[in-house]
C-alpha cells in the first residue's frame, strides 16, 4: 500500500467497478452488454482492418511531437527510397521512423500516380467474395493430424452475420499447392536497418487486402493461385454449418471447411480462399520433415492489468508486440504449426455482464453457492463469450496468426475473473449452478472456437469423427462433455499429446483413469521411427514447490485469511467473493506439484518413464499458465556425491520441462527463490528434479535477477536440429516492454541414446 500511485488506481477500480455495477435497462427491456461486435468491413477478413485514410504532415525544423500509441495502420508494402529531400516547404523532413513511414507512403502513391488507369486498377483492385459473406470472425485455421499415407489434415472456420450473408449457394473453400514450387527464402535484412525500423504489424509483408500490396511484384508471401505451375493441385470443399449462435443481434453460422493435402518432397506454400474472395495462405512441411512450430499460453491481461502499458509506439494494441515478433520470425522461416498452451484468450469481462451483477455483488459464499441460474443469465454468458471470441480472434497481430499459421489448442483454464483454476474449488461450489455454467459454456465455446467441433454435430465415435487426433476421455464431474485429448504428428520423428486437464478435474485430480487409459492405449500405438514425444499439459508438472505457502493460507489460524473473510485492514481481496478462502489458494491447488495431486503426478511422470523406456523415445514437457519463462528437469537420480550426472542423451528419465508464459506477476520472486532446491520426490523413483539455470542474462545484454525464472513475455520457437536429432526450444523473451523485440534463450532435448 506503500507503492506510489496505490491510491489512485484503487480509486480508479472502485470507479470502473461502479460503473458497471449499475447497469440500467434499454427501451426494450434488455441491458446493454459490456462487450458486443459487429460484421467486419468486406473484404478485410481475417482480422484486418481497413486503413485509416492517408493525411500529409507538415514538416518544419523543430523536432516532430511523437506519435501517439494508438497510431493508425500504415502500409506494409515495400517502396522505392525515398530522396533526401523533396521541393517545397517540406525539405527538411525529420529523420523519425512515423514521418519515413508517410513518405514511404507518399512515394508509393506517386508510383501509382505514373501508371495508366488500368496498371492503377489491378494493382488496387483486391479480390472480393462471390457470393458475399458477412464475416464476423475469421479465417480460422487449425492442424489435426498427418495420416500414415502422407495427407495433411486440418481444417478452416468462419462465423458470418446471417443478415448480410449469401448463402445460396453455399459457402465453399478453395485451396491450392504447387508440390514443384518450395517457399522461397525471405530476403535477409542488414542488422542496422533491423533495429531502425520501427517493429509494428505494418512491417510485416503485406496482406492481401491491403490497398497498394502489389504495387511491388514478386513477392513469396503473397503469391496467387494463377502464379502456380502446370502440376499445381487444387481442391474446392463446401461448408458444413456446425452451429448456430442466436443473440439479440441476429443469428451467426458457423461454418467448418475440411482440408486435405498431399505433402510433397519439399515444404509447401497452401494458399486458399472463401467464395473465390481474398487469397491468404499457409505452409505444410515436406513429406519427411520435422515441423517447425510455435508455442505459447496466457495469452491476455488480467483483470487490473492495464493492457497499454505493454503496448508500444505504433502498436494498435498491447497484444501485438509480441505476436509481431512472432510473426517476423514466421515470415523469415515460416512455422506450420501454433500451438496454443492454455488461455488463448482471457475471460475476465464476463464478471462486468450486467445480467450478472446481483451474483457478483452476493457477498454470502452459501448465497452465492446457491444462486438460481436465471435465464437472462445463461443468455447473457453464450453472448459474452461469442463476443469476445470474436473481437479477440479477429482483432491485430493475433488474427494474423490464426489464418495463416494452423492452431493446435489445448484448454489450459476457464479464465474469468477470479475462476481461472476451474476444477480446483471445493466440490459443493463447483458443483452450484452459476459456476457449472460458466465452466460448460467456456468448454463448449473452447472446443468451437479453437478446436472447431461441437459434439451435437460430431458426437464422440472416434472412429467416424472428422478430427483424427482426437482422444475422447471421460465425462466432466462439472461440465457435461468428455475430455478432449489429442495426439497428433510433428514429423517422423516427432509427435505431440495434448493432454485434457481440465474437463475431468478435481480438487484432487486432474485426469481420470479412464482418461488416462485411452490415452496410453494410443500412446503405445505410436508408429516406430518416434524419437520425441512433447505432452502439453498447460500447468507444469517439474516446477518449484510452495506447499508452506498450501499449507499457510488453508490454516484457520492464519490471521490474513480471518481479516479478510471480516472485511478489515482492507484486506478483503485476500480472500476470493465466493467460498472466502485464500485468494492464491485455487492457483496453487491447480498445479500438479500442489499437495492433492502429488500422488497422481508421481504415477503419471512413472508412467510415461516406462513409455520412454519400452518406446525408445524421449519425452518433453511443455507448459505454461505460471505467468513466466523457466526450464525444470527430471533426470536420474546420482546418489554418490562424488558421481556424475549421465549425459542427457543416454539418461532415459532425462526429460525437460519448458515453460513459456506470458504476462509476469507478483509470485515470482517467491519462485526465484525456490528454483534451486532439488527435490526428492521421485527419489524412489530414482529420478531428480530441479530446474535449469538458462537465463544467463538479462534480454537487453545486463545480469539477470534470477537465472532460473524469467518474468517477462515470451513465446517459444521449435525446431527439429540435423543431424543431431535434438530437439530445440527457443524461448523468445521480450527485450523491453512493448517494444516488439525477443532474445532467444534456447535448451536442447536430445534424443534416446540409452542402450538398456
């Protein structure tokens, strides 16, 4: 409470909160949601907006104000230099970055400006849909699997406005590929032109529905289908309406287009479009390559986070820094797979529904366990989350990715405010009827939204369902649908499990047995060749221990916890608004290392010890959720202090733990200091656990706080190394708060080189 400024920015909550804590009621009786989008402007799809109109500076000698954050898009297209100065009262321009950004722009329409009519209307005209389709998200892409014959699957989804849509007939997906035609490398830029230019999403080469994208030729990124050669292959595939949102704006569709796709010797560029509209692509690995992929979770900010402040100059939002590196990185050597780690998106606006607000403000944790579930409530939750699936999949740096880089998602948490460790509450409030509905609506959007599948139109024959990963565990004690597992191929010697944990979870487990059995029933079906397999299971499962901290805050005696549950000190936030125990204390149940789950977690990590042993393969980890980057490692217990650890390569319990995690928070430094304690948990086991010291250094050259946990953005890049055969993950951590630049902390999995 010491902190400078603690005083205004609760004042400024408790004035947010009263805004929303009031809602009033329209003319027509229904309240006005929080959040609630409309149709995208045709044809920017995709999440892209069109440009904000063009509007000259005026120069003079003194030194140009700075542009402020939410500075508009610019164009992303590639131009002539521009002279040093130009006739008139603006000779002298300012050397910024924002004022060479317009001059690019004025030169790239005075290049238009020397072509006949016809050069100026092809080089503007950008491909429209036929029929038309009012889209209110999307596209959106998603990996499942590669088959035993070499086909690539996944599909595409759209959500369009019903009332501005066409749908007669109905809406179709064409994709193309040229198996002769590899992906050309990108040009390499000089360092010093790196670091001047400035790093936003205008940077990025330019999306095809940009005015002025092909004002340059000969752009890779952005070739048509017309460019491809005589063996170029191409399919149409009709939608299939997977469901229907009814809100007080009307009715959407959702649309689902199957895509299959014969991979060729060499990597390949897939370019498709709907109704024959906007061209975007992506790429799919050669026949008998590893796939390079991205991985990332916590994906938002929580609730008291203000999202500008990790937003930088000429960044529209505090999202984009990071997904723009992401992007650049994707551009130079493209990745053909983003997997998302848990919280994709953050739900914590659902508590600010007006239709909510009398739940909300129950302070009694029995009333609030027994609060009717009223119909306005259930409305208002699906409008919430459609909306803000929308807005957010649709929106920046994000969207970009989401259409051109297929998603492989796992649900890590049903994040809303102060519900983010679903499944970890006593039974009685999971089980009330406010909360079920929470949690089964954010599953049923989840598995929509990011996986494209809803069981009503599905079901859960694994043997006919169109997703071929897919692993159908047991029904959810909270919400009413079964675990939803996949299994899917990263290349010959790579597979990946994304393993459920949060549909079957408990206070005191996290994956049933029946989950566990027809999980390991496909586990030991995997093909020979396999040398890797990466289980994402959202949480980390090798992490520093805070049982002290489990064991103070369930204590009735801890005088935090009384002075909360009485409302004095202030310290009412100590204690969460709806059974009153520790605020932390659902964080911390959530983690595999959590006392309740420390008997499954041992069982699940001998497991898969016997897995590695019997397939000769080696298994990572990856995970995220705990707001930070970090490394842990098991590995086989040496039990004379004067013997040496065995070599990664030839220690067959050796098995990383990467951890990547995005934004910091306030329990870092609780966990810095925990990271160096080796623990004996699976010491009957004979397996060490501890975490590895990767952080060197600080991202911007200094010395690091803490060499084991680093509290900033990040996102993780993956590649298969030849010919070693390791395993790289390449954790990208943000320089310097909005800024858009990463320093690459990189630690290697080696593959089996045991010999018993």
């Amino acid at each position: 409470m010491d902190n400078a400024g603690w005083h205004a920015i609760h004042r400024a909550r408790k004035e947010d909160e009263a805004r929303w804590s009031m809602p009033q009621r329209g003319p027509d009786g229904r309240f006005h949601p929080v959040e609630e989008v409309g149709p995208l402007p045709e044809p920017f799809v995709g999440g892209f907006q069109p440009p904000s109109p063009y509007t000259p500076h005026t120069f003079n000698s003194a030194l140009p104000t700075p542009p402020p954050k939410d500075d508009r898009y610019k164009p992303s297209w590639p131009v002539p230099s521009a002279p040093s100065t130009v006739s008139g009262q603006n000779s002298a321009l300012p050397s910024t970055e924002d004022s060479s950004q317009n001059t690019q722009y004025l030169y790239a329409t005075q290049q238009l400006a020397g072509m006949t009519a016809v050069e100026r209307s092809k080089n503007l005209r950008v491909a429209r849909m036929d029929p038309i389709l009012q889209f209110m998200c999307g596209p959106l892409l998603r990996y499942d699997t590669v088959d035993a014959n070499g086909v690539w699957h996944g599909a595409a989804l759209v959500v369009t406005a019903d009332a501005g849509s066409i749908y007669e007939p109905h809406p179709i997906l064409t994709y193309a590929w040229d198996p002769d035609r590899p992906p050309k490398p990108a040009p390499v830029q000089s360092q010093t032109h790196s670091r001047s230019r400035s790093r936003s999403l205008h940077q990025l080469a330019p999306h095809p529905a940009d005015p002025l994208s092909n004002v340059q030729p000969g752009d890779n990124m952005y070739d048509n289908m017309n460019s491809m050669g005589p063996n170029a292959m191409s399919q149409t595939v009709p939608a299939q309406q997977i469901w229907v949102y009814c809100g007080s704006g009307g009715t959407f569709t959702f649309w689902r287009f199957m895509i299959h796709v014969p991979l060729g010797p060499n990597e390949m560029r897939v370019l498709y479009s709907v109704n024959n509209g906007i061209e975007l692509g992506f790429f799919v690995p050669g026949r008998n390559q590893n796939m390079r992929w991205a991985a990332y979770s916590c994906n938002g900010f929580s609730a008291g986070v203000n999202p500008d402040d990790f937003r930088g100059p000429g960044f529209q939002s505090g999202y984009d820094p990071v997904w723009v590196d992401l992007l650049e990185k994707h551009e130079a050597q493209a990745y053909h797979v983003l997997v998302g780690g848990g919280d994709q998106l953050y739900c914590d606006a659902l508590v600010r529904e007006p239709e909510m607000q009398e739940w909300v403000s129950t302070k009694a944790p029995d009333k609030k366990k027994n609060y009717p579930l009223t119909e306005e409530m259930r409305f208002a939750i699906d409008r919430f989350y459609f909306n803000h699936y929308c807005q957010a999949f649709r929106s920046g740096a994000f969207a970009r990715a989401n259409s051109s880089i297929p998603m492989l998602n796992m649900l890590g948490m049903i994040t809303w405010q102060k519900i983010d460790g679903f499944g970890s509450y006593p039974d009685d409030l999971m089980s009330s009827s406010v909360f079920k509905e929470i949690g089964s609506r954010g599953y049923f959007f989840f598995l929509l939204f990011q996986c494209f599948i809803n069981l009503e139109t599905d079901g859960v024959d694994i043997a006919r369902h169109p997703f071929r990963s897919l692993i159908i565990g047991g029904r959810g004690p909270f919400i009413p649908f079964p675990s939803h597992s996949f299994l899917t191929y990263l290349g010959p010697q790579v597979y990946m499990l994304l393993l459920d944990c949060r549909a079957e979870r408990k206070k005191n487990q996290v994956c049933s047995d029946e989950e566990y059995k027809v999980v390991f029933d496909c586990l030991s079906r995997l093909p020979p060749g396999v040398e890797h397999l990466v289980v994402q299971i959202g949480i980390p499962i090798a992490y520093p221990r805070m049982v002290f901290l489990e064991t103070a805050l369930e204590s009735k005696l801890n005088p935090l916890v009384a002075l909360g549950r009485a409302g004095s000190m202030g310290l009412s936030g100590f204690v969460n608004k709806f059974n009153a125990d520790a605020e932390l204390l659902d964080d911390l149940n959530d983690h595999w290392t959590a006392k309740s789950h420390k008997r499954e977690r041992n069982w699940f990590i001998e497991q898969l010890q016997h897995l590695a042993k019997t397939k000769r393969l080696r298994v990572t980890f990856l995970s995220g959720d705990v707001h930070c980057a970090a490394v842990g490692v098991l590995k086989t217990y040496v039990k004379g202090k004067k013997e040496q650890d065995i070599p990664p390569a030839q220690d067959r319990r050796y098995m990383l733990n990467v951890v990547t995690s995005k934004p910091p928070n306030g329990v870092l430094t609780m966990v810095g200091t925990l990271a160096t304690k080796t623990h004996r948990t699976l010491h009957h086991l004979d397996t060490d656990e501890t975490m590895l010291p990767i952080f060197t250094h600080d991202p911007n050259g200094g010395s690091p706080k803490n060499k084991y946990i680093m509290g900033r953005r990040n996102w993780c890049s993956v590649d298969w190394l030849h010919p070693s055969g390791d395993l790289r993950f390449d954790i990208r951590v943000e320089k310097s708060k909005g800024q858009g630049q990463t320093e690459g902390y990189a630690v290697t999995s080696p593959p089996p080189r045991w010999t018993n």
